[in-house]
C-alpha cells in the first residue's frame, strides 16, 4: 500500500489499523529509509519504505505468528 505523509513528521506515524502512535525501529543503519514499525495497542508490525524524494510511503503489513503456524500446518515448531 503506498501511503503520502503529507506533513506528517516521522516521529508520530500512526498505525494503520487502530489508528494509534506507532513505535519506528531502524534494523539497519545502512537503510535509512526502511523502518520497522510497530504498534503496541494492536500488535501489528509494518515495514514503511519511504521515498526520499517525495513524502510518500510504502508500507507493507508483516505476518503474524498465527500465519506462520497455519502455514506451517500449525505444529508451532
């Protein structure tokens, strides 16, 4: 999903489902524009990979663990 940031700052990105202050995470110094974001109301984690040269987002919804297990045939291993 491609999301704009109008002026929205970096620091108080919202999450997508519950609409509440998500929490940013940079895994990697050497990606500065990929962030992890997660949101502590609803327990969704998302990955924003925002565009340096405008003020939009991609932003993808990352599995939950449930997924996994399903996929896995739910053996939880």
């Amino acid at each position: 999903m491609g999301v704009s940031l109008g002026e929205t700052p970096l620091s108080s990105v919202l999450c997508l489902s519950c609409d509440r202050e998500m929490t940013l995470h940079q895994p990697d110094d050497g990606f500065p524009e990929r962030m992890l974001a997660t949101c502590s109301h609803c327990r969704l984690w998302y990955l924003w990979d925002f565009d340096t040269d405008s003020n939009e987002a991609v932003v993808v919804l990352l599995p939950d663990r449930d997924y996994f297990k399903s996929i896995a045939g739910g053996s939880g291993a």
